[in-house]
C-alpha cells in the first residue's frame, strides 16, 4: 500500500511526469485502464507564463478524480511557492517539485536536476512550499520518486510521519 497524506492505494506505480505526453486526455486514459497515481506535465512556476495555451492545458485539472498531482518546475523559493499555491487553489491536491528533468532549457535556469547542485536552494524551496500549502508533495531526484512530505519530517520537524513512505524504483524506505 502506497499512501501519499490522506491518499492510499495498493498500487505502487506513479505514472510519471513526462511534458508534453502526461496531459489530461492520457491521464484520462491510464486511469479508464487502472492506474490510480498520476503526475501531470511539468508546469512553470512563473505564474506570469500561464497565460499561455500551452499552461493552460497543463493546468487543466479541476474535473480530474482525486488525487490530483500536478509538478511545478522553478528554482526561486518565493515563486515555487506562490505556484504551488495556485495549483492548489485550481484543484492540485499533490504538489511534485521537479528536482529530475535533465532539459538544457530547465536546467539552464537552475531548475530540474540543476538544483540538486545546490542543496540550500533545495531546503528554501522545500521549507517555501511547505510553508504555502497544506497538501503532500513529491519530489524527483536522481530517478527515484521522494515523498520528502512524509520521509523528512523528523528531520525538519514538518506535519506527519509515516513508516509507510516509500521511495520507488530502488526499493522502499522506511518500511
């Protein structure tokens, strides 16, 4: 049984975020064929940008069945923040934080896999969000799929521990 905060199924795949293929038509479709832990498409944090057709339709998520799990993508704390706050009030009820794509056009803006380069920027932005919204949230970092909601929270002293948090791929943590 994988649990996410008050979200538990006995499946243990996460189709993952992929941009520009886990839109809601596909989300739709795995779900008519069983799957129930989605991630949609990266989202910027930049909340100037959703204006955008393309952010519009990432966006897209309040007619979803629960959970709904949306990324943001970014690197500056106050704006993740702000993003994932937004995503929440449209619906989003777990926030994944991309610290995994390798795109040059993410990385370049120290957002993706880049911020694993900076561990502090990675705190501020986890401590940013975290303070902005009271729902789970995920995170990709080096191919493994983190519940850092769950996982850190003895470390940082954050809303609520559960020995049921796993890290997928590479085997379970914390079982």
């Amino acid at each position: 049984m994988l649990k996410v905060g008050p979200y538990s199924h006995h499946s243990q795949v996460i189709v993952a975020p992929m941009a520009g293929v886990t839109d809601q038509p596909f989300r739709n479709l795995c779900r008519k064929f069983g799957a129930f832990w989605l991630v949609s498409e990266m989202v910027t944090s930049d909340t100037k940008l959703w204006g955008t057709e393309k952010s519009k339709h990432r966006l897209r998520i309040h007619d979803e069945k629960e959970p709904r799990w949306i990324q943001i993508a970014g690197s500056e704390p106050s704006e993740m923040a702000e993003a994932a706050r937004r995503n929440v009030e449209l619906g989003a009820q777990i926030i994944d934080i991309n610290m995994g794509c390798p795109a040059k056009k993410v990385c370049n803006r120290l957002a993706g896999s880049a911020l694993l380069r900076d561990e502090s920027l990675v705190g501020r932005i986890l401590q940013a969000v975290v303070k902005a919204v009271d729902v789970p949230w995920s995170g990709l970092a080096n191919g493994l799929l983190i519940i850092p909601y769950l996982v850190l929270n003895p470390i940082f002293g954050w809303k609520e521990f559960s020995p049921t948090a796993r890290t997928i791929c590479n085997g379970t943590y914390g079982q």
